[in-house]
C-alpha cells in the first residue's frame, strides 16, 4: 500500500510489510511539534525532494547502461613525432639574463699596454687602487706558499705579472706595513712613493729608494701586507690550478665574477617569503645587482664583493633555513675579510642570545670564534703582536663621511644608485609585514655605516662610488621586496612609476660602470663615459 505525501500516520497503526512510505510522511505526534506548514512550503519540500522509488532508479540505471554500450570506443592518441618543448619560467628567464650580464664585463678590458685604445677585448685585467696589492698576495700564497710579498713585488719591478698585467715593470708602492714593539710603521713613511724618484738597477728596472729626509725605516726584511690574507686563502683553493701561468689575473677576476652570482642567488633567497612569486624574488635581486655598483665590483679583485655574497648568503641560511652552523661559517669567512665587519655580524648574535637559543647560538658562535682566533694569530705571526692589525682605524669627521658617502659626486652612493632613494618609502610596510628581519638587517646596515662614516678614508682610495659600502648594497635591497604585497591605494600606484624610473636610471649607471674599467674610478659615470668618448 503507497501512503500519499503528508498523509498522518496514527500512533499504534500497523503497516503491510512491503510498504513503501514516501518522504515527508509523519505521524501526528510530529505533526504536532513540528510548525504548521505553509502551501508553498510544500510545493518547495516536493521540488527538492528526491527520487527514491525503486521503479525510477531501475530506469535510471538502465539507461546509463544503454548509453555505455552505444557509446563508441576512444583509440589512443599517438605520441607525437616533436615533443612540444617547456617553456622556461619567468624566474629562469631573469635569473638567466643576470647571470650573462653578471659574466659580460669580462669580455672587456681597459687599454692593453702599449696600446691607445681606451678599451680592448682581450683576456681579463684588473683595474687600478688596491687590486694588483690583493692580487700580489694571492701569487705569494699560491706560488710561494708563503705570505712575505717582498721577493712579489720585486718581481713586478722585474716586469712579471704578480701584480697583473698592466703593472708589470711598474714602480708600484708596496701596501706593507712593519710594527716596532707597538708603534706601526708603514711602507710610504720610509719609502719615495714618486716612481720618478726610485734609483735604478744595473739593469735598468727601478728600485725603491728611501726618503731622505725620514726618520722612518724598515725593521725587517720580510713585507707582509697591509690588507688581510683572508681574500687570499678563500681565493686559493680555486686559483691553484693556474699557479705559474699568465691566467692567474684572468681566473682571479673570473672567480669574482661566480662569487657575486652566488649572492644574487642568496639574495633571491632572503626575499622570498616577502613575494608572491619566485619571479618576483629574481626581479628585486636583478635589481639590487644591476642596478648599484655590485655590477662593477663583480669584475674586480677585492674584499668587499666576496664579503657581499657571504653576508647575504649567511643571513639566507640563519634567517630563512635555519641553518646557524653553516651560516656562521660564512659569516666566519667574512671576518677573515676584515676585522669590522664584524658589526654587520653582532645583531644576529645578539637576537640568537635574546631569543635563549643556546644551541643555534653555539653552532653559531663556534665558527665566529674560530675566525677570530685565526685572525689573532695572522697578527702574532706577521707582525709580532696579537692586536697588531694590518691597518688600523683612523678616525676623521663623521659629518664629512656621512654625507660623502651618500652625496660625494664621485664617490656617494644615492648618485650611482638612484633607486635607493626609494627606501626609506618601504622601511614602514617592511617593519609592519617582517618586524624581526627589518630589526636584524637595518641594525646590522646602520652600524656598520657609521662606522664607515668615522673613518677617515671613507671613500675607499682609487675606486669606483663608495667601495666600503658594497658589503651592504645587497641588504639595502631587501625592503624592496614588500612592495607585491603592499595593498596600496590607487593614487599611491604612482610610487610604482617611481621605482621604475629610478631603476632604469641607476641600471644605465651601472652599465656604465660595468664596462666603463678604470675610466670609472674616481668619476661619476656619466662624467666617465664623456671621459672615454673623448679618448
């Protein structure tokens, strides 16, 4: 017996076996408690009701089953004789165009000697200031194993290529420095610092001569170097296999080169939790690397790009993996560089003892120490006392230094890198997204600047726009990065123009000073490129 839709069913009523009840039927006890029921509510209950009758899903299923016997047989496709091929990403696209351009500055050099041609392509050479100094104490390591340069720079005065090409047979002044007890004594107090001036050899080739009228004088026979062998030993273990040959200028730079390529790789790592996309990272490093003097100093031999690439690449691995034991490492290396640079490193450590992390904290200081401890016993060794540096700092005016730095026009570093007039326009929304990273970085940039801006020498001697700043060009950088996330209003869009304009202005700088050579230095880049037309 079928029971109508909404038919009462009375308490006690006995129901044939067999029945079917459609939906919707109560008894009246439900009736009761439920709320009266309106007409449309029931025309709305039997719209949305379902089909249950067994007469209904029998003919649905035979239907599906009628449909699937008709239904003809697909053959597989046959693969195609030319695989259609991926397309790369955008973030291989861009990290892939950096890299090119990263490697082409080697492809030119500056005026080959003898020659009048104000650039020439032919096999790498440095530049000028204190390249060929670092490159003579990389020969002494390598080809002599030992660090005494004197025997280096009598072989540059003999014309051979300890310190390069282009000074070969160079009355060069040695970068050396002597301590009597505590009193440093350096090379130019005792030695004629004119080539003009030098005595000559039976052979002709020039000899240092000492000034007449100085009370300074060498107290050894042995030069060691005023610049810190670290460059040197992180450099070795990839130049040995050109020791005696005439490459070992060209692979010195070569390595320099793959070195600032792996701080754009850190870099892309450091930023990206602030992006969307990993393109998005690629683009803000690609900027940060060609478009700020990181471009040049990507073709030269000195400490600064190498200290760049490990402190982005150390805070990569303790901010982002983790990893405290491998980013002391390098951050280790990065002290064998040069003793201050251990301000860029302090705010890590300090945030890791704040935090009460002992065991970050160990694996962190562990190799700082070791670091430390080598550095100590350079000094004991070379030059006979522990704290016996190899430069030591001399204060000037800090109001001097600071604004040169930013706003020299041949050394400031806001007039070759005009894009980083836009920080300070991402310093809140960088704090307010990465409040513990905007800490680390801006106390470890801060610090380290002002001591550069205490220093007396803060342009850097012979160089191309402020050369103690590049360490931290990269981590000026990172701020940029919120900018995919910032949720700005639409008459802000215009910071976005801004960004564009500023970035395309400092990339034709650093091109410029990419491939511009020693015309570069000391010279703002587009007074150096008038300078090289003209020549």
């Amino acid at each position: 017996a079928e029971i109508e839709p909404g038919a009462e069913i009375e308490p006690g009523a006995e129901i044939e076996p067999g029945a079917e009840i459609e939906p919707g039927a109560k008894n009246s006890a439900e009736r009761q408690r439920s709320p009266k029921r309106t007409k449309k509510r029931v025309t709305k209950e039997r719209r949305t009701r379902p089909e249950v009758g067994v007469a209904a899903k029998a003919a649905v299923s035979v239907k599906q089953e009628v449909v699937a016997t008709e239904r003809p047989t697909s053959t597989p496709a046959k693969p195609s004789p030319h695989p259609a091929r991926r397309m790369p990403s955008l973030t291989t696209l861009v990290s892939g165009v950096v890299v090119v351009l990263l490697l082409a500055p080697l492809l030119v050099s500056g005026p080959v000697p003898g020659e009048k041609d104000p650039l020439s392509v032919t096999w790498p050479m440095i530049h000028s200031g204190d390249e060929p100094h670092y490159l003579i104490i990389v020969n002494s390591l390598v080809n002599d194993g030992d660090l005494d340069v004197a025997n280096n720079y009598a072989n540059v005065h003999h014309g051979k290529l300890d310190a390069g090409r282009k000074f070969a047979g160079w009355a060069i002044d040695h970068h050396v420095v002597w301590y009597w007890q505590d009193y440093c004594i350096n090379w130019w107090q005792a030695y004629e610092m004119i080539g003009s001036n030098w005595d000559q050899d039976e052979a002709g080739y020039p000899v240092p001569t000492f000034q007449k009228d100085s009370v300074h004088r060498p107290v050894s026979d042995k030069e060691y170097s005023q610049h810190s062998p670290g460059l040197a030993f992180l450099q070795a273990p990839f130049l040995f296999v050109f020791r005696g040959t005439s490459l070992m200028e060209s692979a010195a730079l070569a390595l320099t080169a793959f070195v600032t390529i792996a701080g754009f790789w850190g870099l892309k790592t450091l930023v990206k939790p602030y992006v969307n996309s990993p393109w998005q990272a690629a683009f803000v490093a690609a900027i940060a690397y060609l478009g700020s003097p990181l471009w040049h100093y990507g073709r030269t031999v000195y400490a600064e790009p190498f200290a760049a690439t490990l402190l982005v690449c150390g805070f990569a691995f303790v901010l982002r993996k983790e990893q405290y034991f491998i980013g002391g490492v390098l951050l280790g290396c990065v002290l064998l560089l040069k003793v201050p640079f251990l301000l860029l490193i302090l705010p890590l450590i300090v945030d890791v003892v704040w935090r009460r992390d002992w065991l970050n904290a160990t694996l962190l200081c562990i190799p700082l120490g070791a670091a430390v401890g080598v550095t100590l016993l350079w000094n004991y060794q070379m030059r006979n006392g522990w704290l016996h540096m190899p430069q030591r700092f001399e204060a000037g005016n800090p109001f001097e230094g600071f604004f040169g730095l930013l706003f020299s026009p041949t050394h400031g570093l806001l007039l070759f890198a005009p894009i980083l007039f836009a920080v300070p326009i991402f310093l809140p929304e960088w704090f307010k997204q990465h409040r513990r990273d905007a800490i680390l970085i801006s106390s470890s940039v801060i610090g380290y600047f002002l001591l550069m801006s205490l220093y007396r020498q803060w342009w850097g001697g012979t160089c191309y726009s402020a050369r103690y700043l590049i360490p931290i060009l990269p981590l000026l950088f990172v701020p940029f990065a919120v900018l995919w996330k910032w949720d700005m209003k639409s008459h802000h869009r215009i910071i976005y123009f801004a960004v564009v304009c500023l970035a395309f202005v400092s990339i034709q700088f650093s091109l410029i000073g990419a491939f511009g050579c020693e015309h570069v230095l000391d010279k703002h880049p587009l007074i150096a490129l008038k300078a090289i037309f003209s020549n």
